[in-house]
C-alpha cells in the first residue's frame, strides 16, 4: 500500500516503530512492508498467510488514505474501481463519484514525494 510521508511519519510516531520497519521506497512511492510469514501488510494482526484469514489492522485509527480508500483503485483509464484483486470486492459498491479524483490527488502527491528523495 503506497503512503505518503506524512503517514509514515504518523505511524511512526505513533507505533514507536522506525520508518524502515514498516515502509520503503518501491518504483518511486513510499509503500508499506508484508509480513514476511503472513504476506499481509505489517500491522495486520494475523498468523496465517490465507487471503481470506481474519486479521486486524493494528493502526485502523490511524491507517492511510490509500487504506481508507481500498478496495477502490485506479484502472488504466485513471477511473476509481474496485481492485480484482481483493477477496471481498463483491460487498463494496460501485465507487462512488468523485472517487477518481480522491485517487488521482493520493497518487499525485505519492508520487510527487517519491520522486523527490
Ligand atoms: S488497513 Fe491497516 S493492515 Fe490494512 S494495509 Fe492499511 S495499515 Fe495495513
């Protein structure tokens, strides 16, 4: 899940954990790290590795935009719509409007960030 640096920051305020054991920079965007056991993002609270395992956010209060905003993604066409990749996309509606502009602002200033290092 790409974050933006104010995110990460928060996060590591508030978890007491080091950027590095929870974020790197991945194709030029600041993005969080799996578990290498689990393969779920580091602050899921889970043991198994199963897509459709019960796990907990550990951060939900304080998760990202890009967290708040999933299953919602965008497709080639910079259109909102729910990632194929996520198990449980049939229980989301269709992204609601103005969806896409919420996206395209998250990625442009991940992005802006990312290329500023
Ligand atoms: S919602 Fe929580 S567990 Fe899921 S990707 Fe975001 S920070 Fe990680």
């Amino acid at each position: 899940m790409p974050i933006t640096q104010a995110e990460a920051s928060r996060l590591a305020r508030r978890t007491g954990m080091k950027q590095e054991e929870f974020a790197v920079m991945n194709d030029g965007a600041l993005t969080l790290l799996n578990n290498a056991q689990t393969r779920a993002c580091v602050f899921l609270l889970t043991d198994s590795a199963d897509l459709n395992a019960e796990g907990m956010c550990s951060v939900y209060e304080i998760r990202p935009k890009g967290c708040r905003t999933y299953p919602y993604v965008l497709n080639h066409e910079d259109r909102a719509v729910l990632d194929e990749g996520c198990p449980h996309r049939s229980q989301f509606p269709t992204p609601p409007e103005g969806m896409d502009m919420v996206l395209l602002n998250l990625e442009e200033r991940i992005v802006r960030e990312g290329s500023a290092d």
